[in-house]
C-alpha cells in the first residue's frame, strides 16, 4: 500500500479526519496537482432534524471517489442517519459525469431534511 493508500484508509478507519488527511496529501506534494475542474467539487450533506440538531458536512469529492464512505458515519445525538433511499452509486456517477447542484432532497414525516449538493 503506497502513501496516499494508506492516508486514505486513516480517513475511511476514522483515525483522522477529512481535513487533516488533506493536509497530509498536501505536505507530501499529492494534493497540489493539478486536476481537471469537476474533480475539485465538494459533496455538501446537509441535515437538519425537526429538534433543532444540525449537521453540516463538505467533503471534497476526490476523497469520495477514493472510498470514504461518509453516509455510515452520519448521526445526530448517537443515532445513525437514515440515508434509506440514498444511491450512494447514483452520487459517484452525478460526480464523476461533472454535475453540480442538489442531487438529494428528503423530508421525513417526521420533520428531518437531508440534503445533498454537489459544488
């Protein structure tokens, strides 16, 4: 496993996070290459539940397509969101095709929204 692989798999394991696997990429010279532009997009998850909890999740979609999967690791107050009806492979192909905007939008009945950008 090479350097990046293995910065990577810190991030996916929750060793470290998001940022601070960037910045390693970054100091070891992997994330100052150039890139074609839809590639330094960012997924936006947005969830507001009806009690007032809010989450707000950037995640650039580089690191997505490397493998993290982030859907797992969204909760409010310790219970897992439910990301039922989300096709994590429809998101990865709106990324890969280049598409931006709001790509998900849920409203539950009981007052909750997720919403998922790509920017």
């Amino acid at each position: 496993m090479n350097t990046k692989e293995q910065i990577l798999q810190m991030v996916k394991d929750g060793d470290i996070d998001i940022n601070e696997g960037v910045k390693l990429l970054e100091a070891l010279g992997i994330g100052n290459r150039p890139t074609p532009t839809h590639t330094k997009s960012k997924l936006r998850i947005v969830v507001d539940s009806a009690d007032g909890d809010k989450v707000r999740i950037n995640v650039p979609t580089s690191l997505l397509k490397a493998g993290v999967d982030i859907a797992s690791k969204l909760n409010i107050n310790g219970n897992p969101v439910d990301m039922k009806g989300i096709d994590m492979d429809m998101i990865m192909q709106a990324i890969e095709d280049g598409s931006s905007g709001e790509i998900v939008d849920i409203d539950t009945k009981d007052g909750d929204t997720v919403k998922i950008f790509i920017e």
